[in-house]
C-alpha cells in the first residue's frame, strides 16, 4: 500500500441474515482529500461507515488504517487510532455545556492512573489546562464563542450539528467520518457546513470521508466521490464524473422510460 493511503476498504461485504447489505466495495481514501460516498437510502453508506468504526464487522473483506487492520480491533480502540466520527442523529449529552461536551471529545487523550486522579497529580493538571486549551482552539475555530457556556439543549439544531463536528475534532483525528452533515439543515447552514469542511481539510489537514445526499454540498467539498446502490459499486472518481454516469443516473432518477412515463402522468 502507498504511503499517501490513509484508509483502504477491500473487497467489504456484511449480511444481516438473508440480506447482503454490502457487497464487495473496494475504495482507498488519499491523506488530505474529503472522499464523498452517495447513492440513493439504503445503498449501504452508512453501513460502510459502521464497518470502518467497527459497529460491524464485514463478513468478508479487510479495512485497514495507516497499514493496520481494523477488522479484529474492538469499537473502543478505532478513537485512539486517529479515527472520529460524527452521527446523522446527533449524539451529544444535552443536559450538559458546549464546553463540556467537546472536552468529553478528549477522552482518547486520558492517560493518566487511578491515583493520579485521585490526589489530582500535576500530571493530570496539566493533562487537564491542554484539554481545556484544544478545547477553547476548536470553539474559536468553529466560532462558538457565543455558545461557550450554553447547554446544549437549549441550542438551535444547526448549531448542534456544529457543535458535534467541534467535539469530534477535539480528538485531533486524522480521519473525520461526517454522516450526512447537512442533514435537517437550511441553504444557509449547509453553506457554513461546506465552508468549515473545506477550513477543516486545508487549516487542519485532517482527511474526510463523508456520506452525502446533498449533491451541491458534495460537488463544492469533494475531491472524489464514490456512488453505491443496493450494496454495491457504481462509479468512482470526480464529482461531476460520477453524477453524470449513466448508472448514478439511473439509481436517482430510474431508466429513462421511467421518467418519461413520470411526465406523462396527469398532475
């Protein structure tokens, strides 16, 4: 494998009982590219990503990152590795601040024993002032300054969507999985979402591999897209490439005798 090779899916296939949600998808994601998978509801891109983060495990195939392999490692330990991920359904402790929230993101970088933590050690001060100060970087960076102290329950959906992309940067991951980013947000919002996702990829050079339905947020942020359905491989390549290729098409839209007979219905 190539150095410039951060992650890479072989061959990846999972059955759920008599269903093959995911059948033999093969990509590698580049260091520093964003990496868009699409295709249709229940193409099998969330389930991709729930293999990487090993909620699954592929019944065949290998996922490996920085040349190890992921497929025996435990959910738990993909975080350490340099691995973050954000949900469609966001997943973050409302009853508790902003700022609490994205230091519960630096969990991956506690080391310290029991009772370092018990006499409150120097080693934990300091482990404590570094958390609190990537902390404070990431809310600056994604300008929450306003909504530093707010709990999160009280906050508008957009701004905990931002808020659950602060917390999974908080990690300093190498690899940011975003799950359908723009989802539940406006034109506006999904704009400031392409924005912080291209800030993300060129200020912090951390890679990106997301699932999209949004096809302009998409085109604006990928260097590469790969489009699936029903488990399966479409296309790879550019994003205007792959949209225009006649079985991305298809997978969208159906056969061109299918929209033809959709214009002719009576309204």
């Amino acid at each position: 494998m190539t150095t410039d090779i951060l992650l890479s899916a072989q061959d990846l296939s999972v059955r759920f009982g008599g269903v093959l949600a995911v059948n033999k998808v093969s990509f590698d994601v580049k260091r520093g590219e964003v990496f868009t998978l699409i295709g249709p509801n229940g193409a099998g891109k969330t389930t991709v990503f729930n293999l990487i983060s090993r909620i699954y495990t592929p019944t065949t195939g290998n996922i490996t990152f920085e040349g190890q392999n992921l497929n025996a490692l435990p959910p738990h330990s993909i975080a350490k590795l340099g691995i973050a991920r954000t949900f469609q359904n966001i997943e973050l402790f409302e009853h508790a601040s902003v700022l609490h929230n994205l230091l519960i993101g630096r969990h991956t970088h506690h080391h310290a024993s029991l009772w370092n933590e018990i006499f409150f050690s120097r080693t934990v001060r300091a482990a404590e002032v570094q958390a609190r100060e990537k902390a404070e970087e990431i809310i600056d960076f994604l300008d929450l300054q306003h909504h530093r102290d707010s709990m999160v329950a009280g906050l508008p959906y957009g701004v905990r969507k931002v808020v659950e992309l602060a917390r999974a940067l908080c990690t300093e991951p190498k690899l940011l999985l975003l799950d359908e980013p723009s989802s539940g947000l406006n034109v506006e919002e999904t704009d400031d979402m392409a924005f912080w996702i291209q800030d993300i990829q060129h200020e912090l050079g951390i890679t990106v591999l997301m699932v999209e339905h949004d096809m302009t947020l998409v085109s604006k942020v990928s260097d590469r897209v790969l489009a699936m359905n029903q488990g399966e491989v479409l296309a790879c390549g550019l994003p205007r490439e792959v949209q225009m290729h006649p079985g991305v098409i298809e997978a969208y839209l159906g056969t061109i005798d299918d929209v033809s007979n959709l214009r002719r219905e009576p309204a």
